[in-house]
C-alpha cells in the first residue's frame, strides 16, 4: 500500500487515512492557503507498526522519497550546517485528541546546524532556543525523560539571572541551556542526544505511533468512545518560526465563539514564540484583536482566510497559525468543538446564512448536547460570595469541593463526594481528575488552553485563566482577593458560563431550554430559539414516536409537555410501597381464599385511582401499564432486620411478625431476579393480577364516564413461553368484558425465549415492548445491581466492550434477539406494536438503532423525551 501522501494529494475526506490534521492541511493547500510544505504517513502504517511491533517494510524507502522532493522543494537539506531545513513530526489521529498525542518541533538541529540556523536568520537567540526546544520536545517525548527536569533547567536560567520571563534570556543563556539539556540527556538514557537529522525524524516518527497507545490517550479514547485500533497518522511539516524576534509569533483562533456561538474574532496571539507556547501558558497571551495593531497586513489575511474555511467547510473552524516576520502561515485547521449551546446556535445561524439546509443543521447536534442545555444553573437570586472571575470555558453550574490534585480527585470521587479540580493549569495527564471532577478551575491559560478544549468536549463545568487565584498546589489551597483562602475540601461554585468562581455552594435552577419544554420559558432567547426550531424540524423528520416511562400523574405530565406520545412502561411495584405496604403483606400472610379476597378488595380501589390519575393525565394517549413484576420478597421485611426484633422480643413477639419472618424465609430465593416474579407471580397467587386488570379496566370506565378518552395498554412481563400469556390473557379479557371496556393485552420481551419464540407469543400479543434492562441482564448472563462495581472497569479496559452494554444497547447480542423478535412478531400478527421501555430508549445510540430495526415508539424517562425525538428526528434522516 501506499504509505505516504504528499500535502497536495490528500483532501478533507481522508481522515480514516490521514488523520483529521493531514487531511485538513492538505484540504488547506488545495484551497491555496499558504501552508508550509509537507507530507502525510498514514494511519495505516502506524497500525502495522503497533500490530508487527516494526516499521512496516517500504515505509523508510517512501519516506525517504517524500522527504527528498520536499528538500528539493525548498531548497534546503534536512539539517544540513550551513542553511538547514527543520521539520515537525505531528501526530495526527482522525479523531481530535488535544494533546494526548505527541510533536516534536525542530528537527534536524544538531550542534553544527544551529551554527548554519543563526547565521541564515542573523539571529543567534533564536537558533538557540530552538535547539533546546528540540532537546526539551525530543527528550521528552521520544526518549521518555521527566520533562520537569527541562522546565527546572530553565527556572534555574532565569532564577539566575533574576528574570521572570523567557523573553529576557539571550542567546548564551539558551547556548548554555543546550548543554544542560544534553547533559540531562546523557544522564538520563546513558548516550548522547542524537545528532543525525534522518535519525532524530525516524525516531521521532516511531515516538508518534508509539503515542497511540499511551496510557492518557487510552483513557481519553474509552471517555470519548473513539475506537482504540485506528492508529494515528504522522505529519511531516517544514518549520516556520514563530520565535523569530518580536515581528514573529504564533496564536489560535476560531471563526466563532465555540462558547456561544457568536460571530467575530476569537483567538489568543503570543509574539515571539513557538507552537504549544501559546497553550501552554508560557506567557500570557494577548487576545487575537490586537494582531490588528501589531501586524495589520497578517491581520487582515487571516480574516480573509477565515471566511474562506468557513465557507468552505460550512461551520465553525478552528486553526492554528504562525506568523514568521510578517508572513502568515496556516498549520493547522478542523471544524472546532463547541459546547452544546454554541452547537444549536451555530447550525441555525448557518441556516439563515444558507450554507447548510436544516436536515443539515439537525445532524450536526446530538442529543447529548441537548441534554447538557437542559442541565440547571445557579440561582442568581440567591446569595452568594464571588471571589473571582475566570474565562466563561464550558457551560454550566459545578459545585463541590476543591482538591488540588488529579488523584485526590479521583479518590474523592469514589467516595461519592462532589469535587471541582483546581490546578494553575492542566495538562494531559489530569484527565483523570478532569473525569472524576464536577468541574474544573484553572487560574491559568485562556479558552484554548488544555483544561477549555478538553473540558468542553467533555460537557464539564470549565472556568479558566482565574488570574486573580494564586493556586499552590503544593500547600493544597488558593488565594483569592481580598485574603480570602480556599483550602482542600472547602466547597467552592463555579459557573462555566460566566466564568464566576463561589465560595460555598450557590443553589442551581433550571436551565432556560427545560423552561422552554415546560412551556413557560422565554422564546426571545436566541439559543431557546434554536433548539425551537431544531426539535421542531427533528419531530417532522422521525419516523418512531416517543414515550415516557411515568408511573404518577406528575411524571406523566410533564413528559408530555417535554413531547411525549404516550406511556411506554407505567411500573405498578412502588403503588404497594408506603403505607401500602401492609396490605401487601396481609396478602402474603392470607391463609385462606377469604383472607386473601380480604386483601385484594383493600388494594384494588388504590390502584385504580392511581391508574385514573395517570390515564387523565395522558388522555387521548396510550398508557402502557405493566402488571406487577418483582418477587413478592421485596415488599417484606428484611431476613435479619425482622429476626433481630423478633429475638429481642423474646416471647412478646408478636404472631403477625412471626408470620412475617416464617413468610420472608418461604420465599427467600437464591436468585431473585430469575425467581418467582413477573407472569409466574401472576400464575401462582389467584387474584392478583385480576385484582390490576380490574383496577385498569373500572379506571378507564370511570375515565370515559367523565367524558375522558383513555387508552390502557395492559403489559405483562417476563413472559418466556406463549402459554404462559394465554392464560394471564384469557382472564384479562374476561375482565375487560366484564366491566365494558377494551385494553391492548401485550407484553414485554425481555426473556432471550421470548424473542426467539417472539413468532408464537404474537399469537396472544397486541404489541411488545423490549424490557431491554432485563434482555441484556439474561442474554450476557450478568447481574446489572452486581457486575458494574465488579469487574466492568476491567472489562472496559480489556475492550470486551466499549461501553457498558447496560448503557448502549449491544446490538449483536441484544440487538441479534430484538431483530429476530420483530421479524417474527411481525409474521405472525402485522400491525404488531413494537416498542422499547428499556433504559436504552433514552440513548442516543440505541435509539438510533431502534429506528433501524422498525421499532414504532421507544419509551425513556420523562427528563430525556426530548432527547430522545431529537435523536430519532436524527435517525430518519
Ligand atoms: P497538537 O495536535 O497537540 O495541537 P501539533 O502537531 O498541532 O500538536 O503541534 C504542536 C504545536 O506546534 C502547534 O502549536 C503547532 O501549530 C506547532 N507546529 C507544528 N508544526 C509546526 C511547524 N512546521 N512550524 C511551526 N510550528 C509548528
Ligand atoms: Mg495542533
Ligand atoms: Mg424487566
């Protein structure tokens, strides 16, 4: 295969080979963009590498090749004394991953060459910084040294010479730099820093695929669900100088606030400096408007070249550049990440602008992002202490307390306790703490700097580049005006999309797009009228209907207003909780036909005003309504609970809790969740569920007596067999007979022999509905209350899945089983509906994938309705 692509024959659409970055920059070059020449080693070549633990055979010759041509081209020889060429060597995945991957910038720097740099640049400071640059990069990167021994080396320097900032060391001291870094190497690895240019770009290459598969990077692809066997691509760039002296300089932009969305200039610019400087915080960057004043002729190019990308790629981009003594160069460009609001707002303002329809504009949000604008935000009303003020990085309200550490973080966490990060600044390896973190405080770095990338792709709380703060890291506390200190554990509110930093926890409320699906929030808000129009579009697209899980008129309610068509799964379990309870019991402990009538009469009038609340507040709509389902043993008692009150009763115990334990220990089961619950509950105690058929079918009477249209679908569960529903269906039908009204009798399938018997159980069914909970329970044998503490992480980390199938729908396994169940329900009876109850009805994916198997509704929790149309207006299109 082809290992190599040269800048000018790749394209934007090459990423699975390219890499997201080599793509774009050819894309760039092709447009005429002025980018620095280069060449692309692909992703499958770093796959083969990883897989054959070598280089793959024919790489060193195309390389070799490519460089030589890009020698010709310029000129100049890689690393050559008198007039080197330099290079980068980038790492490029076809997924952004914001550092977690590794460049080393300046290659071919040696000893001689940097005579031949100096010389060429007249400027002896910068050939200089350079070199060490390259060693610092090299050496961490490549040959695995601590790169704190570097930055203490150049703390060291300026401690020295009494100076803060880089800009005042001088040529000598980064001479002299070089040689403590050689030094640093030489101790560290054993031999010499290498000083062949084709060897410091071989290894620096191998460094990069190596990079894949780097401990930070494994943990960001598992958070970010990117698939762990692509490989990266390597970029092989020719240097342009940023650190050039004061008229060179290197920044980041974006075309549009990636925060709100708004258009204009956005981006942060740092003068004589070079690649990361900018994002890592060296010095603090100045933001991109003043480019105006300081280089007008590059300003004005650069908003030149920023309309053309957005036009050409149709959304918001964001682009790396440097400018080397007044020429502007392009190194990098993508279609920025935003946050969730800027998302809604950008594809309907790019819909007014008519570069994108709005099919368009509904596929480029997801429901994930829809459902982090639906997350609350601070009650501004209330009282509250600010003690500084941040950049605005990542929406959202976080409160918890400060740690300042990424392990401590993590530890916090586990405990289930709340906890903000606060760092000066992050870097790769906090991600950790970045996860664990409710959100995230740096008092460094500006909306470009690691902690706002990374956070934002995250949908965590961000505030960055608190100036105010003096964060120590080392005394775990930080200093904010006024005296006041915040040390580890002290509860701390910040507000990702104001950028204001609390003490103490400041109350949330809820956000303006709930407000909105509530009906009572403002449509004048520009990203209420987003999302507005954008559910709109998405519910004309879909095909599925959704529903809700409710199982009180509250619930159902406002599921309905968030959209919903209808109850997928109303549970009847907790209607026997409470005060209930003891007539639950009563009817466990009957130990005659009498008795048990006894308690049934009792419970029958409760259910049905539970079922006429339900069925008024959903009315005109299908209300889904499952029989009892779990073992009768969960509404008693607990074993020793019970048996230690009992002996400290002695013979004062009373005979209805002796009756209660001798109950609790009959109906003890090793295996509940495969026990005697569901259908056979139903089979096995006379009454009960005719005593819920009766309940459903008088409310629905009583319902349409009062002018109502109710539509009760009775459901029952964990049906294996066909016969075991005839028999609940014979009696339920004589029921609804009984009282004069009409219900659906179907059932869940959530058993694997219902699915694989799906064609014979439509004989009795009306509809199905996938308790997908239990299907994936029972099809992997596993317990969802037992298996996830013990031993998911590990089986996340072996990739024997992605995602916890409990959250994802597993679509081979679980997904296999729906299929056949709908194909055979569908023989056996057509106009079967088919729906699904499960957890995974609110899921983006899954719901993508019941679209794709024909299902007619999916059915989630009141809170995700709205998700969920928006991601089966998706799935349509
Ligand atoms: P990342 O993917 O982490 O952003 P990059 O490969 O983009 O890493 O490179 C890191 C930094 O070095 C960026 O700021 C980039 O613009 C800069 N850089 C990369 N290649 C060159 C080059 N050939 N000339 C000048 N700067 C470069
Ligand atoms: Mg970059
Ligand atoms: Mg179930």
């Amino acid at each position: 295969p082809k290992y190599v692509y040269d800048f000018t024959e790749g394209n934007k659409d090459l990423k699975d080979l390219l890499g997201g970055k080599g793509a774009n920059l050819a894309e760039m070059t092709n447009l005429g963009l002025p980018v620095p020449p280069g060449f692309t080693i692909t992703a499958e070549a770093c796959r083969r590498y990883l897989e054959d633990g070598g280089v793959p055979e024919g790489l060193s010759d195309e390389v070799e090749t490519h460089l030589v041509a890009l020698e010709k081209g310029m000129g100049k020889r890689l690393g050559a004394a008198d007039d080197p060429l330099l290079v980068s060597v980038r790492s490029g995945a076809k997924y952004s991953m914001p550092g977690m991957m590794e460049t080393v910038l300046n290659i071919g720097l040696n000893d001689e060459s940097v005579q031949g740099l100096a010389k060429q640049a007249g400027e002896e400071r910068f050939a200089w910084d350079s070199y060490r640059r390259l060693i610092q990069m090299f050496g961490k990167t490549v040959l695995g040294i601590d790169g704190e021994l570097f930055e203490g080396a150049i703390d060291d320097a300026k401690r020295h010479k009494g100076v803060d900032s880089d800009l005042d060391l001088d040529a000598a001291d980064f001479q002299r730099l070089v040689e403590t870094y050689k030094g640093i190497v030489r101790e560290q690895t054993g031999s010499d820093f290498p000083s062949d240019p084709r060897e410091q770009m071989r290894l620096a290459v191998e460094a990069v695929f190596e990079s894949w598969n780097a401990p930070r990077a494994i943990i960001y692809r598992r958070q970010e669900r990117i698939p762990t066997d692509l490989g990266t691509a390597v970029n092989i760039v020719a240097m342009v100088f940023g650190n050039l002296g004061m008229e060179s300089g290197t920044g980041v932009a974006f075309t549009r606030d990636p925060g709100s969305g708004q258009q204009g200039v956005y981006g942060d610019y740092l003068q004589n400096a070079q690649g990361e400087d900018v994002v890592a915080g060296i010095r603090n960057t100045v933001p991109l408007q003043e480019l105006e004043q300081i280089d007008p002729a590059s300003y004005r190019q650069l908003l030149d070249i920023m309309k053309t990308l957005e036009n050409h790629y149709r959304d918001l981009c964001d682009i790396e550049f440097t400018i080397e003594r007044g020429k502007l160069w392009m190194l990098q460009t993508r279609v920025g990440k935003r946050t969730a609001a800027a998302a809604f707002r950008i594809a309907v303002q790019l819909v007014d602008q008519g570069l994108i329809d709005l099919d368009e504009a509904v596929s480029r949000v997801t429901g994930d992002q829809l459902a982090q604008l639906m997350f609350p935000r601070f009650d501004l009303s209330a009282d509250r202490r600010r003690i500084a003020k941040g950049m605005n990085a990542s929406p959202g309200a976080a409160v918890g307390k400060a740690v300042f550490s990424s392990e401590y973080a993590k530890e916090m966490a586990g405990r289930g306790e709340d906890v903000i990060l606060v760092r000066r600044e992050t870097t790769p390896d906090d991600l950790v703490g970045m996860i664990a973190a409710q959100g995230v405080l740096t008092s460094r770095g500006g909306k470009t700097s690691h902690a706002a990338v990374v956070a934002r792709g995250m949908g965590k709380t961000c505030v960055c580049g608190a100036e105010e703060l003096e964060v120590d890291a080392q005394e775990r506390c930080f200093t904010a005006p006024d005296g006041v200190v915040v040390n580890e554990g002290d509860v701390i509110s910040i507000d990702g999309t104001t950028g204001e930093v609390y003490l103490g926890e400041v109350p949330v409320m809820a956000s303006p797009v709930v407000e909105y699906f509530e009906g009572t929030g403002d449509r004048g808000d520009e990203l209420v009228e987003a999302v507005h129009r954008i559910m709109n579009h998405a519910d004309e697209r879909r095909r599925m209907e959704v529903r809700a899980n409710a199982d009180n008129p509250d619930d159902a309610a406002r599921a309905r207003r968030f959209g919903a068509r209808g109850i997928g799964l109303c549970r009847t379990e907790h209607m026997f909780l409470g005060d209930r309870r003891r007539l639950v019991e009563d009817l466990i402990l009957a130990s005659s036909k009498d008795e048990r009538r006894a308690a049934l009469d009792a419970l029958e009038p409760l259910q049905k005003s539970d079922f006429a609340g339900i069925l008024a507040a959903m009315d005109g709509l299908p209300v889904t309504i499952r029989l009892i389902d779990p073992p009768l043993h969960e509404f008693l008692p607990d074993l020793t609970a019970l048996s230690v009150k009992i002996a400290l009763a002695g013979d004062t115990a009373s005979s209805r809790d002796r009756g209660l334990l001798e109950a609790v220990k009959r109906l003890h089961e090793q295996n509940p969740m495969l026990g005697l619950r569901g259908v056979r509950l139903g089979l096995v105690i006379p009454g009960l569920f005719a005593m819920q058929v009766r309940a459903i079918a008088e409310a629905v009477a009583e319902r349409r007596a009062a002018g109502g249209d109710p539509r009760a679908e009775i459901m029952i569960p964990l049906v294996s067999a066909v016969q075991e529903l005839e028999g609940v269906r014979d009696e339920a039908e004589r029921i609804l007979a009984e009282v004069g009204v009409e219900a659906l009798i179907g059932t869940m399938i959530e058993v694997p022999r219902a699915a694989l018997t799906a064609g014979q159980i439509a004989e009795a069914a009306d509809f199905f509905s996938f308790g997908t909970n239990d299907l994936t329970q029972m099809t992997w044998g596993f317990s969802r209350d037992d298996v996830e503490a013990a031993f998911f992480s590990r089986y996340l980390d072996l990739g024997i899945f992605g995602v916890s199938p409990f959250e994802t729908l597993d679509r081979s396994g679980v997904g296999r089983l729906m299929t056949i169940a709908v194909e055979e329900g569908r023989a056996t009876r057509p106009g079967i509906k088919l729906g699904i109850c499960g957890e995974h009805g609110g899921d983006p994916e899954s719901v993508h994938f019941c679209h794709e198997i024909g299902l007619d509704y999916v059915s989630c929790s009141p809170f995700r309705v709205p998700v969920a149309r928006l991601e089966a207006g998706r799935a349509a299109l």
